[in-house]
C-alpha cells in the first residue's frame, strides 16, 4: 500500500515504495532468508575499510528518472508527505541531481550553525543563472570574496541603522500616496497584494536609486512589473527537467529557460535604463528625480550611487561591473518586493479570518498612534501585538518555505547520515513551523504565542523550531528593511482603516508554490477610514 496517494496519480507503471506482501510464496520466503543470511556472513567478515556513514533514506524512483515523475509542481506539500513517512532527513534522487530534504529543528541547526561554512553555496539552476546574469548577485554566488564583498557592501551601506533612518522619508512619501488612494476608493473592493506591491516597488527604486516612477506611468509600469517578478518567481520555482538531465538542456522541453529568457529581457531594459540616468546623468521620462530629496539627503548617495563610486576601485572588465550592478539591483528589487506584498496579504488574509485578533491590533493601534494621527516609523517597535501577529504569519505561511537551498562544497555528515558535495539542501522549514513537536497547535493561528515571550523567537534565525529568513551566514540580507518595512505598510493599512470582505465573498487561504509561496487568488478587500479628519490622509 502507498501512503503518499502516487497510485492514483498518472504513473500507473510505478513500483516506487512498493512493499513485499504475505502473497510471497514459502519457497521465495526461506530463498530470501538464505540470502541474508550470506550477506550478513560476508558483511561480519569483511573489513571495515569503509567507515563512510550511510545515505539517508528517502523513496526509490524509477531508474534513470528517480523520483522525478512523482515530485508534483508543488514542492512544499510534497515534501512535507514525504516527511511524514522517511523522518527528520531523507534525500530525493531527481535525474542526475540530489535533493536532501531536512524536516527538523537539530538537524537544521547542524547545517545553518555547526556546519554553516561547509553549506554556504548555492547550486543555481538553468532560470536562476538567466536571472541573475550568471549567478553575479548576492543570492547565488557562490561563497568568496565576490559575494562577502557584495554582502557586507549591501548590508553595511544599505541596511544599516543609519541607512534605513535616512531613507525613511522615501519609504513614508510612498506609504502616504497609496493611502490617499485607498481613501479615494473607500467603500469599494482593492487587490491588497497589487496596492502594496505599488508601495514596495516605488520604496525600493527610490532607496535605490532615488527616483521614482512618474503619474500615470508609476500604476501601468508598477502592474506590469509585478506580472514580470511574479512570473520570474514562478519559473525560478519550477522544478525543470534541464536542470536534472544535462544532457537534456539544449532541448528546453518546458520552455522554462525561454521564458526566463523573456523574462529576463525585460527586466534588463528596465534596470539598464535606469543605470543610464545614473551614469550618464541621463533622464529619461519614466523617471522623475525628486527635487528637494536630493538636496535634503546630500549626505546619503543612493545604493546606485555607492556601488557606481566602489566601482572604480576595482579591475573588472566595465562590462561585468555592469553586470554585477544589474544582478544586485535584482535582488534587491526581487527580494524586497514579492516576498514582501506577498507577506502582507497573507497578514491581512489571516486577520480577515480571526476577527478576534484583528480587533486588537486595531486596539493596539488606537492606543499607541491615536485616532488623529497617521502611524510613523517610530511607532513600530511599540506595536507590540502586531509585531507577534506579523511573526504568526511568517510561521504559517513562510514566503520562502525551504528557503533558499544551500550546497556542500565538500561531502560532510549530517545526523550521522552522508551528504555528499554539489547536493542541494532543502530546509523545510514551512514543516518544521507547523510540527506539533514544537508547537501547540500548530494549524490555530494565534499571535499569542509569540506575545506571550517576545525573546523566544526572532527573525534572525537564533531558534531552529522558527527561521522564515534563513539563518547562519546565508540569512535573509535584507531583512532589516523587510521587517521594517512589513510593519510599518501593515501597521499604515490597518490604522487607517477598517477593512472587511465583499458582500458575499468567502476567504479562502490556499497557496500555490513558485520560490515564493503566495495566495492562489488575490485578496480582495473594502477599505473604510477610520482616522478622525479626512485631512489626514492628503497630508504628506
Ligand atoms: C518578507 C520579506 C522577505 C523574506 C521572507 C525573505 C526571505 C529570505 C530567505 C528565506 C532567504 C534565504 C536564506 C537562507 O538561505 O538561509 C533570503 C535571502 C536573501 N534575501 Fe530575503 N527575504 C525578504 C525580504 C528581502 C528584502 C527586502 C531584500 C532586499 C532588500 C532581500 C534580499 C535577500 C538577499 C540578497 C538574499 C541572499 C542572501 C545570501 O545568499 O547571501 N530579502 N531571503
């Protein structure tokens, strides 16, 4: 009998995870116990040469194919099923590529803390290497001096404190037009996912690059790019038959590397455009310098700016620089906005659900920010319940469930099991989050598990059971701004106004996967002021 529900799939020819049955016949039987009785005979008397420890375990796949044709699109629940029935780690042989899957809080923290110099490569497949010019940005380089200097660049300069204090007027100005907006359209139903992925995108670029998308423009090329990341996200998510049959690739029976290809393209033009007005002092009429800003801000150069002046220290060919550029402000772009929005819909999402819970963070609110006035920054880290509301989300509905995978750049051991070099590692942690060993009822929704104890668990990675960011040396390097900003968008929308569902409209919370797990269908929701002066939302 199969327990993971194959048999019904569309491999009636599978004989993976197939047990004997008591129809063996006697003779077959006592036939079989012979045998092992030899092998243990000459296994006792062999010498012990090798004292490699085993392979984990995980379900046989067909030859050649492994378990590919039973893997599914949708990674994150078919890796928990599996987990179910191999345990804490068990390894997936997919073509000619090796997945390790580790669904536990010890073995996690073996990888990420005592073996974290050992897991600190990525193994970057056919779309990720399109996408991020060769593995040249922060996420996919392997780990050297390239990628510690583009890190410690981005986290010191960027992310810092300071930084992000600097730039808090960018991120306000864009939280406020979006609530002005909303206002406009109180009392009729918004995609909460495409109003706060307006926020993000604008946010970012100004931080980056310190201009913005203009008028009209600003909402067409905001749509438009949000169809390009999600889709980006997707294709980067798609298990791709190229990348676990080398021999294959040229082929590209998916078309996943000629979409990415277009995908790509796209967001090459938008990005190198922008790169030119920096450089060339161009301007071009899809952005708009923002007078005043530069001139209040002339102590902090934009992130463009920073990397174009480091640039000229170094002796890369002017076309990989260019290049290197590109790949970070990818990242940053993709890093900080889908993962983000996504995040604020599913906060909303639940919220919506558990009226109980939305009505203390509103409480909450009108305690700390007052009825006539608008949530500031400064506010954010009073804001207590909500902090734990945004951390209960993060746990039922990580963005990156098996986060980023890392590589071995040697064979090491992990829970006295051998895994080998170039392997990819998946840590579930969208299973470790919900595993009732380490959680009370892990399927309710309830904040107060993190209220209760604020300093059990942070972002940060420092408690293996909770780790939405990753951890070790490869965390999340943007989650300064991540946290800043997620709390201070939701914080904006749920102050400003009450929120509920259409007439009519039921809430469902499925998701479907791509790198970012996000909602199958948008959330759609009524916004109504609830700020005492119309005033305060047309002030900037
Ligand atoms: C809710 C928002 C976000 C979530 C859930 C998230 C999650 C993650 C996770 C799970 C990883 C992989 C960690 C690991 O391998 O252990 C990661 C890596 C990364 N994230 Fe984020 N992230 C978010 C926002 C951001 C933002 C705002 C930025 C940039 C401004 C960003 C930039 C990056 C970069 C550059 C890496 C690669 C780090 C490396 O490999 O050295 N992320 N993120």
């Amino acid at each position: 009998e199969m327990s993971n529900g194959d048999s019904n799939g569309p491999w009636p020819w599978s004989w993976h995870a197939k047990e004997a049955n008591d129809a063996i016949p006697r003779a077959t039987t006592t036939l079989l116990v012979i045998a092992i009785a030899a092998l243990s005979f000459l296994f006792l008397f062999r010498r012990r040469k090798n004292v490699t420890p085993p392979m984990p375990p995980g379900p046989r796949g067909l030859p050649f194919l492994g378990y590919l044709p039973f893997l599914g699109t949708d990674l994150h629940r078919k890796f928990a099923e599996l987990a179910e029935i191999y345990g804490p780690i068990y390894k997936l042989q997919l073509g000619g590529k090796l997945y390790i899957v580790v669904n536990s809080a010890s073995l996690a923290k073996e990888i990420v803390r005592d073996q974290d110099m050992t897991f600190a490569n990525r193994d970057p497949n056919i779309a990720t290497t399109i996408a991020t010019y060769g593995a040249r940005d922060i996420a996919f380089s392997s780990q050297g001096p390239y990628w510690r200097n583009l890190r410690k660049l981005f986290v010191r300069q960027m992310m810092s404190n300071a930084s992000l204090d600097m730039c808090y007027d960018l991120r306000r100005q864009e939280v406020r037009k979006v609530l002005s907006d909303l206002y406009k359209k109180s009392g009729l139903p918004v995609d909460i996912g495409k109003w706060t992925f307006v926020i993000l995108i604008n946010t970012v670029m100004a931080m980056m690059w310190g201009g913005t998308l203009k008028g009209e423009k600003r909402e067409a090329m905001g749509a438009e790019f949000q169809k390009m990341a999600s889709k980006l996200m997707e294709l980067l998510g798609t298990p791709n038959v190229s990348d676990f049959f080398p021999a294959l690739a040229w082929l590209d029976l998916q078309g996943v590397e000629r979409d990415m290809k277009r995908v790509h393209h796209w967001l090459d033009a938008f990005i190198q455009s922008v790169v030119e007005c920096a450089t060339q002092g161009r301007t071009n009429e899809m952005f708009e310098q923002k007078e005043g800003e530069s001139k209040t801000n002339e102590q902090k150069k934009d992130f463009l700016q920073i990397f174009l002046d480091l640039e000229t220290e170094d002796d890369q060919s002017p076309m990989d620089k260019n290049e290197a550029l590109k790949a970070i402000l990818r990242d940053i772009i993709l890093g900080g906005t889908d993962t983000t929005s996504t995040m604020v819909e599913w906060v909303m999402a639940e919220l919506l659900q558990n009226r109980n819970v939305m009505s203390k963070v509103v409480h909450e609110l009108t305690d700390i920010v007052g009825e006539d006035e608008m949530v500031e920054e400064h506010h954010l880290p009073k804001l207590k319940y909500l902090n734990a509301v945004i951390k209960e989300a993060f746990r039922l509905h990580p963005a990156l469930p098996l986060l980023i995978p890392r590589t071995p750049h040697a064979s090491c051991a992990v829970g006295g099991y051998t895994i080998p070099k170039g392997s990819n590692i998946f840590l579930n942690m969208g299973y470790i989050h919900k595993d009732p060993k380490n959680w009370d009822k892990p399927s309710e929704f309830r904040p107060e598990r993190f209220s209760e104890d604020p300093s059990k668990y942070d972002l940060s990675g420092n408690n293996f059971t909770y780790m939405p960011f990753g951890s070790g040396r490869r965390i999340c390097a943007g989650l300064p701004l991540a946290e800043r900003i997620l709390a201070y968008v939701l914080a904006s929308l749920l102050h400003s106004f009450e929120w509920e569902l259409p007439r009519g409209a039921e809430l469902e919370l499925s998701d479907k996967f791509g790198i970012v797990v996000k909602k199958t269908n948008p959330l759609v929701a009524i916004p109504r002021p609830r700020l005492s002066t119309p005033e305060l939302y047309m002030a900037r």
